[in-house]
C-alpha cells in the first residue's frame, strides 16, 4: 500500500468516526434515559418557567422534536386533569397564546384566595411595626441601622416585611456596600397616604443616621 493511499484511508477512518464534544461544548444529556424520561424533563423545565414557554423552546432546551413535545405537553394537561384515570390535580398545565405554563387549578380558586388574602391581612407584629417605622422614617436604611435603632437584631421581621411587600431593597451604602431598604408604594396604600410627606412627624424622635455610622457591620 502505497504511502497516498494510507492517508487516504486514514482520513476515511476519521470522517466515519463520531464527533466528540469539544472541552467548550457541553454533552447533551438524553432525557429520555432520566428518571421519568422525557415527561418528567418537561415537568421540570415547566416547574421553574416564571412565564408561558413555548413548546419549540421546551423541544430545543431538551434535544426533543416538536411533535412529541406536544405531544408530552398534551398528555400532562389531561394527567393534571385526570383524564387519564388518576386523580384530579390541585393545579393544571394550561396552554395561552405565549405558550405552555403550570397554574394552580381553577377549581381551587377559593382555598387559594383565602390563603393569599390570609397573609396578607395578618397582622404585623410589635417589633414589625416598630422595625417599619424606623425604615419609614430613616430611610434609604440599612439594616445595621435598624438594628442599632432598635436594640435588637431584625433580619427576622426584615425579611417579614419584604415578603408582604411593604419594604423593598432600594439600593447600596457607598461606603459600606450594605443593602439599603425603604417603603413601597404598597406600604403608602395601606397606610392611605399619597406621599411619604404625608406621615406624621416622628421623624426628630428618632437618632440621626449620622450618628449610626459605622454599624453596618450588623448587616448579614
């Protein structure tokens, strides 16, 4: 065999060979071989989507074809539904006209509105109130100086008034980088205020932030 026709052959070898992944190209994982094959790879792909998702993303993201991505996406809606023979799920997998997403079901409309209103309504503890006082007061406030306002630690009741929305992250201490808190427009809706204008005048019982300086170190 001639030297031409070993690098021929060579070179024919290589091409039939499969193509490897290069470091920078990541191996697409078949999903069917996951536990739960590709149903469940969907179901998980739906579980973090914050908004409708198309099924031509879905198919894409998973290495799947469109016809059976809609066909998985259709086959969960009637499981959720109970169309299948099992039981009715307490939420169900909707299609709109910006594509696929799982909601709580309608027919639990009721329990849910309750719990939602429930916290929402609840009232505010002592240290609460008093916590979002001083934030109302001092603010742009960081949590340092909350702390240091009040004599106690208040990552708790912070973190209380962000999840009912009536405090929001509004910025950065240059100085210190600590997170930097204030009220919300929610917060002037309860309370029936226009503006922070509006509030009574607390405001000069209350310590200087200037005088708080160097407490950040509270922050966690």
């Amino acid at each position: 065999m001639t030297v031409e026709e070993q690098t021929l052959q060579a070179t024919e070898a290589e091409a039939d060979a499969p193509a490897k992944a290069t470091p920078d190209e990541p191996v697409q994982v078949d999903v069917h071989t996951l536990p739960g094959g590709a149903h469940a790879a969907v179901e998980a792909v739906l579980m973090v989507a914050d908004a409708p998702i198309g099924a031509d993303r879905i198919a894409a993201a998973l290495n799947l074809t469109q016809d059976e991505t809609d066909d998985i996406l259709h086959e969960l809606a009637d499981e959720y539904a109970g169309h299948l023979g099992g039981r009715p799920r307490g939420f169900e997998l909707r299609r709109t006209v910006d594509g696929w997403r799982i909601y709580s079901s309608a027919a639990h409309a009721d329990p849910v509105g309750r719990f939602v209103l429930d916290g929402q309504s609840a009232k505010l503890s002592q240290a609460a109130l008093e916590t979002l006082a001083v934030v109302a007061y001092r603010q742009p406030v960081t949590r340092g100086q909350v702390s240091a306002v009040r004599g106690v630690n208040v990552d708790g009741v912070v973190r209380t008034l962000l999840t009912r929305g009536l405090i929001a992250e509004i910025g950065q201490d240059p100085s210190s980088g600590a997170v930097l808190f204030g009220t919300t427009g929610y917060f002037l809706e309860r309370m029936d205020l226009s503006s922070l204008d509006e509030l009574p005048p607390l405001a000069p019982h209350l310590p200087d932030l200037d005088s708080l300086e160097g407490l950040d170190g509270l922050d966690s």
